[in-house]
C-alpha cells in the first residue's frame, strides 16, 4: 500500500510539473504590470499578463494585437504619439515609461519577469515640467 501511495505522489509530482512547464510555454515566461495613466482617470487602466516579449516595443505590439491597449509612434518612430487614442497633441504634451521606478526613453529596452511598467501622459505648462 505504501508503494502505491509513493507512485501516486511522485505521479503527481510529475503531473504538476509538466503542467508548469506547459503553461510556461504557451502563456509565457515573463510577467508584467502596465499602468497607463493618462489626462484624467478616464483613460487610466492596468494591464497585467504574461509574455515571451523581449523588449518594451515587443511587449507593446503584443498588448496591441490581443486588441484592449493601442500606441502610435511619433515621425522617427522612437518616440510614443498615442496610448489608448489619447494623442500628444503639441510640444507641451509627452508620454514617459518608467519601469520599476527608472525612467525609459528606448523601446528596445530589455524588459525582465515582474516588470512593473508605468506610462504617464505630462503635460507641461509653459512649457515647463
């Protein structure tokens, strides 16, 4: 009897890993946090998931194609235009990405497993922050 128990748990065991593992590869290895706050608690929303994304604009265009979160790019492409259809409309007006606290000025930038990502629309006044 005790035989039986011991193969049944290392069954188990077995069982639980694979499943681990499958969820690994299919959902994706990474998970993340994305805040976006905007002008207003209107467009304010968090997003939170799991991703194989190995940088921000990888991570970006996945959230896109799932079809809840939408960005644009600027003329040279580096910069970000529009989050959620909420669009920066003149000088006075900027999209920054901090992750984890630090600030982010390149969507190449490598993102890692529990990256907390926040994206602020700031507008300035005068011109000033």
């Amino acid at each position: 009897m005790k035989r039986k128990g011991a193969i049944l748990l290392t069954l188990a065991v077995v069982v639980l890993a694979a499943v681990m593992i499958i969820t690994r590869i299919l959902v994706g290895k990474k998970s993340y946090t994305v805040s976006v706050e905007g002008v207003g608690s209107y467009f304010d929303k968090t997003y939170r998931g799991f991703t194989n994304a190995v940088t921000l604009k990888d991570l970006f265009d996945e959230m896109s194609a799932k079809g809840n979160f939408s960005y644009t790019l600027k003329y040279g492409g580096t910069e970000i235009y529009t989050i959620n259809g909420l669009e920066v409309t003149d000088a006075d007006m900027v999209w920054t990405i901090k992750i984890n606290g630090e600030s982010v000025s390149d969507l190449n930038y490598e993102i890692h497993d529990k990256d907390k990502i926040v994206i602020t629309c700031h507008i300035h006044s005068n011109g000033l922050a």
